[in-house]
C-alpha cells in the first residue's frame, strides 16, 4: 500500500466516521477524565436542547437530576482513584436534564478507553421518552383490558340474578292486581331491578361483549339526526355545531350504540359547562400510518372516519383525563352520574375496532375524538326498520324444551312459557337435555342458555339435538356475548339470541318470532 493509498483509506475511515457521529440518532458524548465534556454530536445537542458550545467544558453531572447526579459524580471520584466501579451499569437509567428544567428518561452507557495517553469515557445516550409513554399506554391497555374482563364476567352473573328478580316482580305485580299498595312495591322492585339491568348493559359495554349489529352508514346523516336529539335535551344555553365532510367515507358500526356514545359524549359537555358555552361535532377522514400506531397503543395503521365531539368548558386535569375511561370514575358528585358513560363509549369504539383518544386543557374546554375504521368490504346497506311490536303478548301451543342450569332462571322462564300457553320440558345441562329428548317426541323449539356445565354449551347441544330432530328450531339466551354463537361481538349467521335480563313480553315475542320464521337453514 503506497503512502498515497493509506491517506486515501484513513481519510475514508474518518468520513465513515464522522457520518457515523453526526447522523446516528443516539446522543455520543466523549469526557475527560474530571467528567467535562470534550465533545457531543448533533444527537445529543438535540436531546439535552443545548447548542455544542454550551455543553463542551461542562461537567456531565450537571445534565443529570439528583439522585443520578450525585451517584455519577461518586463513581467519577472513585474511578480517579483507582475503584473498580463502572461509571455507567449497562443500561444505567438515569433523568436528563434539559436547558428549559424539563427532565426525560435516558439510558446511559459509558466506556472507559485511553487517548493520547489520557483516561476519557466515551459513551451513548438514549432518550427513553417515547419508550416511555408506550409502555404507559400498553400499561394502561392491560389495566383496561383486566378491569374489562371482571367487569364482564360480574355482568354475566347479574344478568342471570336480575333476570329472576325482573321476573318474579312482573308476576307479583299482575297477581296482585287487587292490591294497589303491594302492587306498587311489586312494580318499584321491577323498575329497580331494569335500572341494574341498564348498569350491566353499560358494564357489558366497556368489557366490549355486548351484542352489536353493525351496519354500513352514512356517519353525517346519523350526526345530523342526533344534533336534533341534542337540540331538545342539551337546552338554549348550549349553542351546537356541526361540522361535516363532504366526502366522508362509510363506516361499519351498530347505529344505536354510536348515538349512544355521541348522546354520552354530549351530555359529558353539557356538565362541562354549567355556565353555557358551545358544543361543536365535527366528522373528517383520516389515515393513521405506523408512526402514529407505534405512539399509540392497540391501534392498527389504516384509513379511518373522525368524530370529534368539542366542547369550551371547564377541562380535566391530566391525572382525571388519564382515568376518564375507567368504569366507576367520575368527577361528579354522589347521585350525580355512574362513572360508565364514557366507559361505554370506550368498550363500544373499541369492540368496533376502533380508536378513541381525549384531549383537554383547564379552562380552554375539552375534544373527543373517535376514531371508527372505513368500511372496506361490501356489507348490506341498513334495510327497512321493523313493523312495530302489537302491544298484545304472543302465546302459543307449541311444545318448548328449556335448558337452563342456573335453577331459578329456569324455574321463572318455564313458569312464564306455561303461562303463554306452551307445553314445557326442562333440563339443567346439554347431556341431561339429550338422554331426555328421544323421550318428549315432537319438540319445536329449544330454548337454551349458552354457556352450561357438563362439557356442553348451547350450540353444543342445539347441534346434537337438530342432529335428532331436524327442523328443531333454536333459541338462545345468554348474559354473556363472547361465547360460542357470537364473535367480536356479532351473532354468528342465522342465529336468534334473547339477552338476560328479559321481561315476559321480550320472552313470548321473541319465542313466537322463532317459531313463526319461515323455514330455511338448521339456527
């Protein structure tokens, strides 16, 4: 290698190098042995918001909070004479200091190397701050996710005990028809028991295992109609607005459960503003790309529809926006609200694979944005809505088999069924139902709990049973949604579901709806 050639190569080598330093993305620092900074690259400029002037000749320790500065300034003295101690544990994490007083997790990795005969350290910094927030956010997720499941699993087994009390008080109170004072006592228990069924429907909700029936929608026609909504109930002192895209794209949501979230989100602002003030709804497209999902955890990069839900009051404090979500949390006083509305909200967006994200300042008012996903494959637009229900209680002949293994459920749904007029056997589990079933003859309609003992659920036994008697038809009730006839919160095909808690009137249109349904396939 000539002279020539070895300038050449060394001087490539120092060109790789300093692009090395001046564009890696972590902060690079080289200290004298007295812990000064001789030198730092563009990174670490950035990091600590200080230009290269002011951070050379200044002791490292001073770009660090207590107790990390102390304990860097230890090890430093130890290291001058003569300890074994590292100056800097891989990973050590310590908090920055930046030129504003603002502090920042970093992670800190120095090593010792000897230059022109000189000790100096030489060393990476990370800022630890995005990392941080993603593990806050996934914290938060799992809390979200662990509260949902007890909160699910508490509203299956409400269901259940509401059901019998919703029933058992209807029967009292048309039995006691001829007893004004004890009928009002019946009737109050039954109101009671449909407001805790109101509270499990919310809870089901957050924990993301109601039963939705999403449809594609125009989402500015179904905001104009709820802004009328609004107008009555809100009152003159909330002034409202509507903002709309034009070329907004469809979205694939239950209907109902949405206005049921802008109603809450609405009435949420109203109480935000006691004084008055102006809501505003806003609707717009968006792309969420990686670099948004990576700073926000459980969402999917992708095209969405927007909904912003404004109001000018009062605002949260970081600490009340950072728990707004959570079931139970409310700012309000006792009687004043259940802490669910926006639990609801919460478990309803996200069941519909979306996004929902608060932003708030005190005393500049505070946005909702709701964030649902484009409706991308061709779904049935919303057809004719029903004939309304006769106000008279279908009955019926037919002969019912009820398979219910919580004892008091199946004691008041078959003690109705009779009432109707059905002919009713019962059974507490699937392999009861089917050693019992060769022995009724002609049955019409199985009427079963979803989720059993005995190694059989419903759609275990339904499928065994039509086996036996093809043409059996199928009715199933459940507190529950996530289970085996429903996913992601929509019944499987061809399914019919009655959802616990259910009054007479909801059993008997609901069993003479199945048995008067046009043959087609076996559900």
């Amino acid at each position: 290698v000539t002279r020539a050639e070895a300038r050449r190569i060394f001087a490539d080598q120092q060109a790789r190098l300093r692009a090395v330093w001046e564009h890696t993305s972590d902060g690079l620092v080289m200290l004298d042995e007295t812990g000064a900074i001789e030198a730092v690259n563009p990174a670490m400029e950035q990091m600590f918001a200080r230009s290269q002037g002011e951070l050379v000749g200044t002791a490292f320790g001073l770009l660090l909070l207590e107790p990390h500065r102390g304990d860097f300034n230890a090890r430093l003295a130890a290291r001058a004479t003569g300890g074994v101690t590292p100056l800097a544990e891989r990973p050590w994490e310590a908090l920055g200091l930046r030129l504003d007083g603002t502090a920042f997790p970093l992670d800190l990795s120095l090593d010792e190397i000897v230059l022109e005969g000189r000790r100096r350290y030489i060393g990476t910094i990370r800022d630890l701050t995005d990392r941080r927030a993603t593990e806050e956010q996934l914290r938060q997720a799992q809390k979200m996710e662990a509260v949902g499941e007890l909160t699910g699993g508490l509203a299956h087994d409400f269901n259940n005990l509401l059901t019998v009390v919703l029933g058992n008080a209807e029967l009292l109170a048309e039995g006691l028809a001829d007893h004004p004072r004890l009928r009002q006592f019946a009737e109050t228990t039954r109101d009671a028991a449909q407001r805790g069924a109101e509270l499990t429907r919310r809870l089901l909700a957050f924990s993301r295992r109601q039963t939705l029936q999403p449809v594609v929608l125009d989402l500015n026609k179904l905001v104009l109609d709820v802004e009328k909504l609004l107008r009555r109930t809100l009152g003159e002192h909330i002034d409202i607005e509507t903002v709309m895209h034009a070329g907004l794209w469809k979205v694939h949501v239950d209907p109902g459960q949405l206005e049921a979230a802008l109603v809450n989100l609405a009435l949420n602002a109203r109480d935000a503003m006691p004084e008055g003030g102006k809501l505003t709804i806003e609707t717009a497209n968006a792309r969420l790309d990686d670099s948004y999902a990576a700073a926000h955890a459980e969402v999917t990069p992708g095209q969405y529809v927007v909904t912003t839900v404004t109001d000018t009051g009062t605002g949260m404090p970081a600490e009340v926006r950072d728990r707004a979500f959570e079931p139970f949390f409310t700012t309000k006083d006792v009687g004043k609200g259940t802490g669910l509305g926006l639990s609801m909200v919460y478990g309803f967006v996200k069941q519909s694979g979306g996004h929902v994200k608060i932003y708030s300042e005190m005393g500049q008012g505070t946005a909702v944005k709701i964030y649902l996903p484009r409706a991308q494959l061709p779904h049935p637009e919303p057809g004719p809505a029903p004939a309304p229900a006769s106000e008279r209680t279908p009955t019926g002949s037919e002969h019912i088999l009820v398979v219910e293994d919580d004892f008091l459920v199946r004691g008041y749904v078959t003690e109705q069924l009779r009432a109707l007029g059905y002919a009713v056997d019962e059974a507490p589990d699937g392999p009861t139902a089917l050693r019992l079933l060769p022995s009724l003859g002609h049955v019409d309609l199985l009427l079963t709990d979803v989720v059993m003992p005995g190694g059989m659920n419903g759609r275990q036994l339904a499928e065994r049973a039509q086996a036996q008697q093809p043409g059996l038809r199928v009715l199933y009730t459940s507190g529950y949604t996530e289970n085996a006839i429903i996913h992601h919160g929509r019944l499987d095909p061809g399914v019919h579901l009655l959802t616990k808690p259910f009054r007479k009137v909801e059993l008997a249109r609901k069993v003479r709806a199945v048995l008067d349904e046009p043959r087609g396939p076996a559900g």
